[in-house]
C-alpha cells in the first residue's frame, strides 16, 4: 500500500514538473499561465514571474478609424529566461493592463495543438490551424516579421521583408520557415 501511494505521489510530482516546464499557449484563451490580456497588470506579472526582467519601450503613431492618434508608448516587459514577453501601452507600465504576450526562445512550451518555437514550421501551422492571414509585421511593431495571423494568435518567423519583397513573393515560399514567436492576443483585436 506505501509502494503503491509513493509510486502515485512520484507521478505527480513528475506531471507538475513537467507541466511547469512545458507549458501549453492556448489559442483560444486571451489568457496564460493566469495573467489576462485587458484586466491583469504588472503587478500581476511580479506576482507569477517576479522581478527579473528587462524593459524595452518605443513610441509609435495609432490610426484608429480613419484618424490617425497620437504617439503612445508601447512597453515590453521581458523575461529572458523564460523566454516570455508581455506587451503593456501607455506611459504608467504599473497600471496598465498586458496588451499581448509574445512567447520566444528559450520558451520550452508549445500551443494546444502542439506547435513549438524553433521546431514548428509555418506549413506545421496551416495544417493545425486552417489558412491563417499572411502579414509583414505589425502597427505597433518595429520589425516587419513575417507573420501568420488568427483571431487571437499569431506566429510568426525570424526573416523580414519590405512591402515590395512581400508582394512578390509566393507564400508557399514561406511554408518551411521555422516559428520563432507566438503571440497571444485579446479577442477584441
């Protein structure tokens, strides 16, 4: 019966480690690891990472409608060892809440439908999650990454392009480039 009970607790204690080591992005949440895209803020991610991270901050014009805004200040705040970035716009990073979360490596986990950074390809991508929308970067971006976007995920590559260089390019060509980022982002955008 003690076997059998430390055999039980051995699995699970293997299960937890394992889960925490590798764990899953889930495309359909605006959520990971208990931090919400819209309602959870820095403090939230100390809380759940703690204080070892490094931030970069860049300011950017947003068109909203037909009318272009003014410059905000876009924040990511990274955990390089876990390979885990969260987005945050606005002057105040305490208070704001995350706006996307960028996973990179060394990040160890993979999505819901098994696609994993540095290993997936983005014909892995297709095959999992449907046709997808093919872009060149983001308004809030500084790099013009190749991107494969769905509502609340996004995957993309280490190799860039200008608006011409796209255009002329056969997406199939970009089927065996490997993922090098997954972004997860609220359903509102």
């Amino acid at each position: 019966m003690k076997t059998k009970l430390l055999i039980g607790l051995c699995a699970l204690i293997i299960s937890i480690g394992f889960t925490l080591k590798n764990p899953v992005i889930n495309s359909d949440a605006s959520a990971y690891n208990g931090l919400k895209i819209d309602s959870s803020t820095l403090k939230d991610i100390e809380a759940v990472y703690g204080f070892d991270y490094e931030v970069d901050t860049w300011t950017t014009k947003v068109t909203v409608g037909t009318t272009e805004g003014e410059s905000i200040p876009i924040n990511k705040i990274t955990y390089p060892k876990q390979g885990v970035s969260f987005i945050v716009l606005g002057e105040d990073i305490r208070n704001v809440p995350i706006y996307k979360i960028l996973f990179a490596w060394p990040f160890k986990g993979s999505t819901e439908k098994n696609i994993i950074i540095g290993k997936s390809t983005f014909r892995d991508v297709i095959k999992q999650y449907g046709a997808g929308q093919w872009s060149i970067g983001h308004p809030l971006d500084r790099a013009k990454k190749l991107s494969l976007l769905y509502s609340t995920i996004t995957f993309r590559a280490d190799k860039f392009y200008t608006e011409e260089e796209y255009n002329q390019i056969n997406k199939d060509d970009f089927l065996d480039l490997v993922v090098s980022e997954i972004i997860l982002e609220g359903e509102h955008y």
